[in-house]
C-alpha cells in the first residue's frame, strides 16, 4: 500500500482505480472534514461573513493546493507516474551544473522528508481522536469522559501498528468501498443541510474569502493555519501515485473534491443555522438522523483508521526511498504481500511511528488541542514540494507552468507564515519529531562522506597485476565466489585483502554491483566483461523505485555461488558525532542482507578505519 509503486503492482485504470484510489491514497484529506471547521469556528466570532469567508478560504485551498499543485502540477512531472519529495530530487538533480545548486537541493529534500515524517506522526493522532470524539453524542454515552476516549483511540491504534506485519493487502479491498461509502455520506449530509441554508453557496466565490483576510487584519491571516486543515494529505496524495498511476487518483479526486467542498458547505450552513454546535459534523449528523449516528460513528472511525494506515503504509515507502537513494541508511525491509512488492513493512519504524503517536495522544489529550499544533510540517512541505516543481518546470523551458507554480508556491508561504502561530501551542512537537530523522539523515550523509575519503580502494589495474601473480602461484578452491563492489574500477579493500592477503582464491570469482539509477523504474542485469581467467563482472542497475529480488536474478544467469564475500567497516572514533555515525552502521544490515541474500553463504570481512 505504500507510495513508491513497482513493478509487480501494477496500475488500475477506470472505475476500479478510482475506488482504489479512494482508499489507499484519499484517506488523510478525506477525514479532514471531522476537525477542521470545528476547528476554524472555535477561533472566530460565527457571523454570517466569517463563516462564509472560512468557507471560501476552504474551498480554494482544495483548488489550488491540492487541484492545481498536487493533482495538475506535481502529477505532470513524473516519467511513468511517481512521486513524493525524493522524487522531485530525482527530476531535478540532473538538471542542476552547479555543485552547490545540488547541495541546496539536498538540504531541501532532507528537511522535506523529515516535515513529512515528522506529520506522519500526528496524521494518526488527530484522525483517530477526532472520530472517536464523536461517542459521547451517542444517547446514554454522554458521561464517557476524555480518559475513556484517550484509551479507546490509543487502542485503536495499538491494534492498527500491531497488524502491519502480517500485510494490509487482505483487508485494503474493502478500503476502496468504505471510503466511497464514507465520501457518499459527506455528500448527501451536506446537500441536505444546504438545502436549509442556501446562502452558503455565495462561498465559492473567491473574492469572500480574500475579503475576509483582509478586513480582520492578523487575526483572519492567522486563520490560515487551520484552514490548511482542509488540504493536509495533500503531499500524500502525490507520494501515493506511483503505487496506483496518475489517472486513476486525478480520476477519484473528480467525486472526492467535489464530496468536499459540499460537505464543507453544508457543516457552514449547519454552523449558521445551530450557532452553539461545537463538534459542527457530528451534531449536524445527529441533526439529521439519530437512527443513523452510530452507524455513522463507526463508518468515521473505520475511515480514521484506512487514512492512518495511508500515512503509515506512506512513510515506509518514503523511508524505502530514503534507503535506495542512500540519504538513509539500510533497514531491514519486510515484503508483506507476493502480489504487489509495493506493499512493505519496516519493523523499526513502525513501533517508532507507534510510540510517537500514543505519546501526542496522552499529551494533547484531544484533537482540538491537536489541531492546534497540526500543519506547520504539512505547509514546509508544501512550501518545499512547490519550490522544487518551480525549479523542474523552470529548467525544462516550461515558463508558463513555473510561473503557475510559483504563484501558487507563494500561497504556500503565506500557510506557512501562518502556522508560525502554533509554534506556542504545541506545533514544535512536529519539528522534534521531523528532527529525529533529520539528524539521521545529516549524520549519515555527513558520514559516508568522510568514511569514503577514508576508504582506501585499489585501482583496477593495481588489483588485476596482483590477481593475475597470485591466480599463477596457487590451486584455487573450487566453486564460485561472490564479492560485492559499487564500482569495479575501484576496488574495495576487503576484497583485495581476502584473495591476497588470505589467499582465498576460488575458481569463479564475480565482481557483483548493484547501481541504483536516477530513474524510477526498471531493472537491467547481466554480466559485462571477463577482467581476468576466473575473474568476470556482473552489474544488476534497477530504478529507486524498484524492489528488487537478488537471488533469482542470480539464478537466472545460472550464478550458484557457494560464498558470498562483502565489506564491513569497524569504525574507530573518539569523536561523538562520529560514534553515532559508527552506531547507524553497527545496527544497520548490510546491503547484501538488505537485499536478503541467502545467510549461510555470507562472510563479511572487516576493515578497520579511524574517523
């Protein structure tokens, strides 16, 4: 369910994609509607004008953030339908001549990964709160109190962290139907209710939310930071598309968009018509059908979750592309599903992402106090996501499209000058929780870095003299032998030392590299040369993207190695940002276990390097 794609997935088109869609990628945006008005209207005074006004705001926030940045902009760029923040590195990386434009790329797309797990963490949160918020207005619960709803969210999510090991792509059928249930009901409660309030409508005119910035001064501008509520998934909408293609998203976002500016208009109208509702969505569904409130209940929690597990399924594919373009280190990769390699877990964070989550929940108790501390992470993204797509429309000519981009890529800004505001009110905790992995990222980067200056590598030329004398002098032993290198030009020390200073020297030795292309997708393998009698090249190039089995393709090319050598690094520092660095590398696996290369052939050898 995750949001990089491959090639095993496959990419639904039609009336199934769209339902599809509805369900892995519309979660997040699609329950924005039990929160955010209540939200908003908490902070203003509720006079007809503001309520219009916030509704307008609402309304084309949905239009040009997700519609046109998301949906349009974004979603143009890719090759064969991916996206997210590694990505638009991805696509603009190559564009770029000069080094430091390429460095500055990076920092962006780290702290772009970083806000985004950082939101991950709250996405959870806030969802699940909010839907279970809704109990006490069902008759005869009205005494369950704030502890009782803490416990059940927190076991809800308990449950939900605890299954993705075991895969969601059993259950994930039924997320495409539920959701589209869950839209069907936002639907016809707000036409409903506009129906009773038809004055509501004058908000789709644009022109009512920009006089309503500008006729309360700061006040209607700190607004913003909650309005943004509306579009929060909207970065994961785009992260998403590699898994399910562009058209089927754009194809569900033409019901889901739609479902929600009518559902937002007609919880205004309720807002204007029942002046002292507080939970405006819950209270308008108990308004309508008391007979239909709990089953509407369930439907909201049931949707809180499948947004949750979107945000979950999100952050593996983000880490998983982390790991292929080496800003994080390896982790060990679960595949949770033979039929789409998509589909993926990562033990370490996930219980990480759990801990995090049931921390925000006891902290802030509440998901209007949550709210409060909700979209600062979101609007970075967003800010960095649109100066990025600016940057790729500018460098391949497209001037009208970068224009069109940075236009809305200011809007961005201003979101995000807004959300300044919750930095008092708890929104630093999504920047604690973005700088965990932020310093991963640093320190690893910072690291390989000074531990590839260090690293000592044999020119091939050196190596082949070396290889040749000793392949005269001794019997090799019989079979095949693996070692693994980046770059067979230079070879890696472990490997010299094991043939020449071990003399361990087999009849078929293969020189194996595994390069990770710029591309998203694809996977080309095959052997390239013979260096030397018993010494021959085999590369495997795959796209970030991919997930890619080793072993068969061993075997495929009738490769049956009886060792497989690989290169270990025993890092010697007094130095504390260095011991860290040493850490990651100790409890990282290696990339030959990252690959899941079989356990009894391996033998890593050492090779002791002072930082």
């Amino acid at each position: 369910m995750g949001g990089t794609g491959a090639a095993g997935g496959g990419k639904e088109t039609g009336t199934l994609g769209a339902v599809k869609a509805a369900g892995l990628v519309f979660g997040d945006i699609g329950t924005s509607p039990i929160y955010t008005l209540t939200v908003i209207l908490a902070l203003i005074p509720r006079t007809e004008a503001a309520v219009l006004g916030v509704l307008s705001l609402i309304i084309w926030t949905l239009i040009l953030i997700v519609s046109v940045q998301y949906a349009w902009l974004a979603m143009s760029l890719g090759k064969k339908g991916e996206g997210g923040t590694i990505v638009l590195r991805e696509l603009l990386n190559p564009l770029l001549k000069h080094p430091r434009s390429r460095y500055a790329l990076l920092i962006l797309t780290v702290i772009g990964v970083s806000l985004l797990i950082g939101d991950g963490v709250i996405t959870p949160a806030i969802s699940i709160l909010s839907a279970v918020e809704g109990v006490p207005l069902i008759p005869g619960l009205k005494g369950v109190g704030s502890d009782a709803l803490i416990l059940l969210a927190a076991g809800i999510a308990i449950v939900l962290f605890s299954i993705q090991r075991r895969g969601t792509d059993r259950v994930a059928v039924t997320f495409g139907p539920l959701m589209v249930v869950w839209f069907a009901a936002l639907t016809l409660s707000g036409i409903i209710m506009i129906v009773q309030a038809p004055t509501v409508l004058w908000a789709i005119n644009p022109l009512i939310g920009v006089n309503f910035l500008f006729s309360n001064g700061l006040e209607s501008f700190l607004v913003l930071a909650s309005v943004i509520l509306c579009a929060t998934g909207g970065e994961a909408l785009y992260a998403d598309m590699g898994h399910l293609g562009r058209e089927p998203i754009r194809r569900a976002w033409c019901f889901v968009f739609p479902a929600l500016v009518i559902n937002y208009l007609g919880q205004g109208a309720f807002a204007l018509i029942q002046p002292d509702a507080s939970s405006i969505l819950f209270e308008m569904i108990l308004s309508l059908s008391a007979g239909l409130y709990i089953p509407f209940v369930l439907l909201s929690i049931a949707a809180t979750v499948i947004a949750s597990q979107a945000m979950i399924s999100g952050i593996f594919s983000i880490v998983y592309q982390g790991i292929m373009t080496r800003l994080l280190p390896t982790l060990k990769v679960e595949y949770t599903s033979t039929a789409l390699r998509s589909q993926i877990y990562i033990n370490s964070v996930n219980w990480m992402l759990l801990f995090a989550v049931l921390f925000v929940m006891l902290f802030f108790r509440e998901s209007r106090h949550l709210a409060s501390a909700y979209g600062l992470a979101v609007t970075g993204t967003m800010v960095i996501s649109g100066i990025l797509i600016t940057g790729i429309f500018l460098y391949r000519h497209r001037y009208g499209h970068a224009a069109l981009a940075w236009g809305i890529t200011l809007i961005d800004f201003l979101f995000l000058g807004a959300s300044q505001s919750k930095l008092v009110t708890g929104g630093y905790w999504s920047l604690v929780f973005a700088a965990v992995p932020m310093g991963v990222i640093l320190i690893y980067l910072a690291g390989q870095r000074r531990l590839h200056r260090a690293f000592r590598p044999v020119q091939l030329k050196d190596f082949l003299r070396q290889y040749r004398k000793i392949r005269d002098t001794m019997e090799p032993i019989s079979g095949t032998a693996l070692f693994f290198a980046r770059d067979v030009k230079r070879i890696p020390p472990y490997i010299a030392r094991t043939m020449f200073v071990n003399n361990i020297l087999y009849q078929d030795n293969i020189l194996v590299s595994i390069v990770v292309d710029d591309t998203p997708f694809g996977v080309v393998h095959g052997f390239k040369r013979d260096l030397a009698e018993g010494l021959r090249t085999f590369e495997i190039r795959h796209g970030y993207l991919e997930f890619v089995d080793i072993t068969p393709i061993l075997r495929e090319h009738d490769i049956r190695e009886k060792v497989i050598f690989y290169g270990l690094e025993e890092i010697v520092t007094n130095h504390l940002v260095w011991q860290v660095f040493a850490t990651i590398k100790r409890l990282a696996p290696t990339f030959v276990q990252f690959y899941r290369l079989p356990a009894d052939h391996m033998h890593g050898v050492s090779t002791r390097i002072e930082m």
